[in-house]
C-alpha cells in the first residue's frame, strides 16, 4: 500500500511538470505572436512620408490646379525673363507660355508636325531659323518676341489672338486654353505677386554652387552673389566674421565654413524703390525655385519667407527688409 501510494505521488508531480511546460511554451509562443503582431501593426501605422520620387516631383503658381513637371518650370522661367530682359510687359511672357504650353508643353522637342521643333514649334522652312537655332531656348523665344511686337495692338487684344498672329495655327482657339495657367506663372516670375510659385522635388544628391552663382550674374547682373563669408568673385570676409572665426574652435570652424559653403547670399542694387526691390525679389526667389533641381537647391528665404524642396511650400510671413538667401544640399 505504501509503495502504491508513493508510485502515484510520483506520478501526479510528472503530471504537473508536464502541464506546467506546455502551458510556458504556450506562453512562449502568444508572446511572440503578440511581438509579431506589434511589429505589423507599427510598420502599418508608421506616418513617416517616403522621400519624394523624381517622378513624382511637381511645380505650380498660383491657383492654377495644373502642375508642371521641374523641366517646364525652368522653360518658363527662361521664356518669362527673356520678356523682363527686353523691358516687354507681363502680358508678353503670358503670350509666349500659353504659345509654348499648345504647341509643346513647354518642352524643347526636336520633332513636330512638318519641319516643326523647339518650344515653339517654329519652322525652318518658314523662316524662323536653323534648327539648331530653334533648338535653342534661348534663340527660340527671342525669335517669338520679334514677332510678337510687331503684331497690331498686341499689348492688348486677348492672349489667343496675339499667339495666332505669330504662328498662324491651324487650331487658333486652343490657345486659350492656356490663358490662366500662362498668366499665373508670368504673374509669379516677373515678381508681380509674392511667393507665386513653387516647386516640390525630391531630395537632392548633389549641388552646384559655382554654377548657380555664374547662372545667378548671367540672369541677374545686378544683384550681388555671396557665400556666408566671402563673395562669390572673390570678396574677403569681414573683418567681424574674420574674428570670429580665429576665436572658435577647429571644429565649429569647419562646420560653420561647411555651412558657409552651402549658403549665398544675395544683395540688391542700391536706388531702388521699396516697390522695385520687392519684385526684384520675387523674380529672383521664384527662379530659384525653378532651378532647385538643376543646382542642388534645398531652401530659399525672400523678404521673411521660406521655401524648401521637400515640403514645397512658401511659409512665413513677408516682411519689407528686401533680404534673399539660397541654402545648396
């Protein structure tokens, strides 16, 4: 009797042990379903945005709803200084986007309907150039202002009207399609309206800051171009930011040159009037933003406000102090 019970006591602890063992591999494996299940679940409610694709980049003015893609953005803001250049008023440049937007969407194409190319679709056979000529943005727009001030009252009658007299198209009231989209984007590049455009692009690898300053005397040969410290054409330091610099550390000092490096500084002629500082510059910032992609820009502030690729945006408040800065990636 005595070893019967004693066999049986054994028996029910190896029971328990073993109950005990599946009941803490059942635990095991809830826990890590559990784990697994929260990883999911993060991952699933993860709000970090992905980086902007360059697919998916976009620039827009004003309340146009329709986007352009970074290379029509530049185009404009190409055809739209020429205007300013030639002293031709807004409703030139308005004129020759919508004229671009129809008969290319403002993209430099080496093909068209007959001997058509460029941004203008302009003909060799008719006289308007070679095409190498007409393939050259530059060569293009100018031929297409030469013709547009020789149009009767053309500072005046509609959009439509003034784009057929120079190209005499076949579809003479498709231009007028463009007419909103066209004046929007002349209104933010000549400076007539603040922060009247931006673009929002993906992140940039690499920058330029040598080219952007050639390409920043070339369009505006009156503003002057600076890095943080040292103009561009090879100005010194201040003689504040010289002593400043020898009391920092190596350290703050490499990294405060490496910001430098990344920063210009733009200065406005002196004489202007607080009107024409002011759209010189919105002209300035809003071709910024247009070059963002080519030159490796990542933010602009004009007069108080800011811009930067990622969020492609204006924020802030303006402000009269007619101040301009560009930070490089």
């Amino acid at each position: 009797m005595g070893q019967h019970a004693h066999y049986g006591q054994g028996g029910r602890r190896g029971g328990i042990g073993a109950a005990l063992a599946v009941m803490l591999t059942l635990v095991a494996a809830l826990t890590a379903i559990a784990m697994i299940a929260l990883l999911i679940n993060l991952r699933r409610t993860d709000t970090t945005p992905a980086p902007r694709s360059a697919s998916d980049a976009y620039c827009t003015a004003g309340t146009d709803t329709m986007p352009l893609n970074p290379t029509q953005a530049a185009n404009a803001a190409l055809i739209t200084r020429i205007a300013i250049d030639r002293g031709l008023p807004d409703h030139a440049a308005t004129v020759a986007l919508a004229t671009a937007m129809q008969e290319s969407k403002l993209t430099n194409i080496a093909y068209g309907d007959l001997d058509s190319v460029g941004l203008f679709q302009q003909r060799p056979s008719q006289g308007w150039g070679t095409v190498d000529q007409l393939t050259d943005e530059t060569y293009a727009a100018n031929a297409f202002y030469d013709a547009l001030v020789k149009v009767p009252d053309w500072q005046t009658i509609p959009t439509e009207d003034a784009a057929q007299e120079v190209q005499r198209s076949g579809y003479p009231d498709l231009y007028a399609n463009w007419d909103g989209l066209a004046r929007a984007w002349a209104q933010a590049l000549t400076g007539e309206v603040t922060a009247g455009a931006t673009c929002a692009l993906e992140p940039a690898s690499v920058s330029d800051r040598d080219g952007l300053a050639a390409a920043l005397g070339k369009t505006f040969p009156t503003i002057g171009v600076a890095t943080g410290a040292a103009s561009a054409t090879g100005g010194s330091a201040s003689p504040s930011a010289s002593a400043s610099s020898a009391s920092s550390s190596p350290a703050s000092s490499s990294a405060s040159a490496a910001d430098d490096a990344k920063t210009l500084k733009l200065t406005l002629p002196a004489g202007l009037s607080d009107a024409d500082a002011t759209r010189l510059v919105w002209q300035a910032a809003t071709w910024l933003v247009t070059q963002a992609r080519a030159y490796g820009i990542d933010a602009v502030h004009a007069n108080g406000m800011g811009w930067n690729r990622t969020d492609g945006v204006w924020t802030g408040s303006e402000s009269g102090q007619s101040s301009l800065s560009v930070t490089l990636a």
